[in-house]
C-alpha cells in the first residue's frame, strides 16, 4: 500500500448517543434552522411504535418555537427501490418540507439520502442522477445541500446515517445503482439505543454480520489507510463482543449502544477505504436478483468469499484475527483458516444460515448471477473472473442435485 497515495476522510456528521437520545431531535433540527420537517419511516416500525415515539416528541415543543412536523411518510420498502425514492420526493414537496427526518434501517435511510439529493436538484426520478448505475460525486463537483438532515438509525448494521452512499435499487434494471457525494450524510445521527431493543434476533444478528462485513472489506481494502483502519478494527472487536448478546438478549441496552456504535465505524471504515469489496458484490447482485436482504446476503458470502479470494486478506489478516480474538501463532494461511472459521461459529451462534438453501435458488438461477456479479458498480475496482463468481455461487447456493 502507498501511504503517501491522495485519500480522502471527511466524517461530516454530528453524532448524539445515548438512551432517549431522541428527545433533542426538535432542539437540533432547530439549531439547523428547520422549519417543517417531514418524518420517513416504514411500516413495520409503526407497528412496533417507533414512529408514534419520534412524532410524539414534536408535540411537546411550544408552537411557534421549535419547527414543526408537517407530515409522515411510512411506505419505504426493503431495498431504498427508485419508485419509493420518488413517491417520497413527491410527498415532501407537497408539504412543503424544508427538512427530513429518517427513522429506520437502511433501506429508510438510504430512501431519505435519494429525497434530499432529488429535492436539492430539482429531480422528480432519481434513476436520471444515476444512469450507468454508479455516480461518484467529489469537490467541487459535490456541494453542500441546505437541507436540514437527522437520521435515526433503528438496526446496527449499514451506518448509512453517517455515510456517504446511498444504495438505491432501479426497478426497472434490476440493479442496485450507487450514489456517491460527501453531502448525503446526515447532518445529525441520533443514536438512541431504546429504539433497537425490539428488534427480532434475526435481522438484529444479519444486520450485526453488515456492519462486520464493512469492516472487515475495509480493512482488506488495497486502498485502506491508518484512519480506516482504526475505525475498521474497533468495529470488529465491538461485533465480536457483543452481537451473540444483542441477540440472545435484545434488551441489553449497553450492547445495543455498543453495536450502534461500532455499525457507525465499521460503514466509516467502509466509505472511505472503498475499493475492493468482493462481497458486496455478491450481496449486491443476489439480494437484487432473488431479494434475499442486504445484511443477510453479506453474512453468508463473507467466510464464502474469504475463503475463495484468501490473498486479499492476508496481509492484514494478523490484526484481523486480534480483532476477533484469534489466536495468531502460525503462518498467515492458517490464521486466516482460523479467522474464517471463527466468523462461522458466530454466523452458528447467532442463528444465520451458511447458505441460501431456502431461497431455492436453480441452476439455471446460478447462471444469471454470473452477469449480475461482474456488472455490479462493486465489480469496477475488483473484476472477478466468471470460474470464481460460480465456484463462489454453487457454494452460497447450496444447490440440490437434479436442481
């Protein structure tokens, strides 16, 4: 690695954390100069009264002092889909939003980074922003936009309330397109531990195996830096101490917060040592393929993928094993071996699959994903040869014979 290569870290966005965190969301949006704030949410997190608790807080703001929350938009769907981006930009400009307020996992998140970018540029489809599939945007080309922006993150696993990409689905090409600019992280994240204790063990144990796949495809990263590297290797150790407790006992607030945290890191990690990420890839192109979930899909392909690419993460695999608490005695082959297995007994632990045998995904399925793997935007930095895209399929798929 060249240190002396250009880098860029730019870690833009005010960070709050704590139980009931989410009572100073007026206050900050005020301090922003929001007037009308419109909340984005889902469904199943106003049946499980995550919205009613954010919109409350609103009401007990004196009229007149705090800014006003002038509407509720719940229908986000898995996947931030274009569609979705769209009918929410529409809506908030007919309320008249001058702020946003994003409550959820990803897929809300990244729903809310394509409104504020759509709203700043004056687009009504956001698949106009990004018509090969990827857009990149650095200074000067990127520039600041006035929206008032506070995300509140509900899993522990993509960080996109502090990053910098926004991961949204075209429908119509069925590829997950990327967008890329320093100014669609929020300008707050609220980091209220409260709000994850109710989430079930399986999306709180696939979206913890997100978060460890950013940190750990960051620290690989030919790319990575020393400033990376910190946020990547704590992110590890934070996952390796407490997602089997998040899951086992979701109301352990401490290792809420802890997870929170370090999902947080590991996606800062990721955004700015992007460069080889072999299993996003992979995540990208199947879970748009079959819609097997983000978090899920990177908790199956990371010890598939380490196992098949090993020469990319040997050279840090070392501090990578002292993350995990490996033992490292030993050549580098067989830590690495050591590290794989390790990420397997977690994957064991917390209850994911090793693979997507309940997707019942055929043969001939196999063959589309060849296509799809190599022209993800991921596949740019690192191209994969067509033998490795399968070998690494047939194993993730677990096909049956005579399938």
């Amino acid at each position: 690695m060249l240190t002396t290569t250009l880098s860029q870290f730019m870690l833009r966005t005010g960070i709050y954390s704590g139980s009931n965190s989410r009572a100073m969301i007026p206050d900050l949006f005020r301090g922003l100069g929001a007037k009308r704030v419109v909340l984005f949410s889902d469904r199943g997190l106003e049946k499980a009264g995550i919205v009613d608790k954010i919109s409350g807080i609103f009401n007990l703001t004196p009229h007149g002092v705090g800014p006003e929350l002038v509407g509720t938009f719940l229908e986000i769907t898995q996947d931030a889909e274009s569609s979705t981006v769209n009918a929410a930009t529409r809506y908030a400009r007919e309320k008249g939003a001058d702020a946003v307020l994003a409550v959820g996992g990803g897929s809300v998140l990244d729903t809310v980074k394509g409104v504020k970018y759509s709203l700043h540029h004056g687009l009504s489809d956001i698949n106009e922003a990004i018509p090969g599939g990827f857009k990149y945007e650095s200074f000067p080309e990127a520039n600041y936009i006035p929206i008032p922006h506070i995300s509140v993150p509900t899993t522990a696993g993509t960080g996109s309330e502090v990053s910098p990409i926004a991961v949204i689905f075209n429908e119509e090409i069925q590829l997950k397109t990327n967008l890329i600019n320093p100014f669609l992280a929020s300008d707050m994240a609220v980091l209220d531990p409260d709000l994850t204790v109710s989430l079930p063990p399986a999306i709180t144990a696939f979206t913890g195996f997100d978060a460890l796949t950013h940190a750990i495809e960051a620290l690989a990263s030919p790319t990575a830096t020393s400033i990376t590297d910190a946020h990547a290797l704590q992110a590890i150790r934070i996952v390796e101490q407490n997602l089997v407790s998040v899951v086992e006992d979701g109301v352990n607030v401490e290792a809420r917060m802890e997870m929170l945290q370090g999902s947080l890191m590991g996606i800062t990690a990721f955004s700015f040592a992007l460069n080889a990420i072999p299993v996003h890839n992979f995540a990208h192109a199947y879970g748009a393929l079959f819609r097997i979930p983000h978090g899920l899909a990177n908790a199956v392909f990371l010890p598939i993928v380490m196992e098949h690419i090993p020469n990319l993460y040997l050279p840090k695999v070392n501090q990578l094993a002292q993350a995990l608490a490996v033992e490292t005695s030993g050549d580098k082959e067989t830590v690495l071996a050591r590290v794989i297995e390790k990420i397997r007994i977690l994957q064991y632990k917390v209850g994911l699959p090793s693979n997507f045998e309940k997707y019942n995904i055929s043969a001939g399925d196999l063959d589309k994903t060849i296509a799809a793997v190599a022209s993800d935007p991921a596949a740019v930095a690192f191209p994969m040869p067509p033998e490795l895209i399968r070998a690494v399929g047939e194993k993730a798929v677990a096909l049956k014979v005579g399938s």
